[in-house]
C-alpha cells in the first residue's frame, strides 16, 4: 500500500490504490477514541441509573399496593 503526501497538510496523505484520504496523526485519532470511548461509558452508565430507577418506581407500586391491602383489611373492607 503506497502513500501519496496530500498538498498542504502534514498529516494527510492519499492511498494511491482506493485514492482515499488517509489522516496520520495518531494523536487525534487517540483523543477521538478516548472522546467515543467516554460517551459509550457515560451512556452506560446512564442506562443503568434509568433501568434501577424504573426497577424502584415497580417496587414501590407493590409496597404502595401492598399498603392499600393492608388498609382495606383493617378497615373491614
């Protein structure tokens, strides 16, 4: 595979088989990876907090229905 230098710009070059742009600097690829890599944990994370919210909100309408039982029963209903 052979590269070819792309006219004012350091880190850029053209593959002379696809004639693609290929960028070169590693460290802007490294930051990019690190960036997608702190979204996808920050997604992650999120999901959980929704699904343990929604896991609370079910158990609360037990106790809040298990309450209503007990009321009713002492109530003589």
């Amino acid at each position: 595979m052979t590269h070819i230098k792309v006219e004012g710009h350091k880190s850029l070059v053209r593959d002379e088989n696809s004639h693609a742009i290929i960028s070169t600097d590693t460290n802007n690829y490294n930051n990019y990876m690190n960036m997608m890599k702190n979204k996808k944990k920050e997604k992650d994370e999120l999901r959980d907090a929704v699904r343990e919210i929604n896991s609370l909100k079910t158990e609360m309408h037990e106790i809040k229905s298990l309450l209503i039982q007990m009321t009713d029963k002492n109530n003589g209903r």
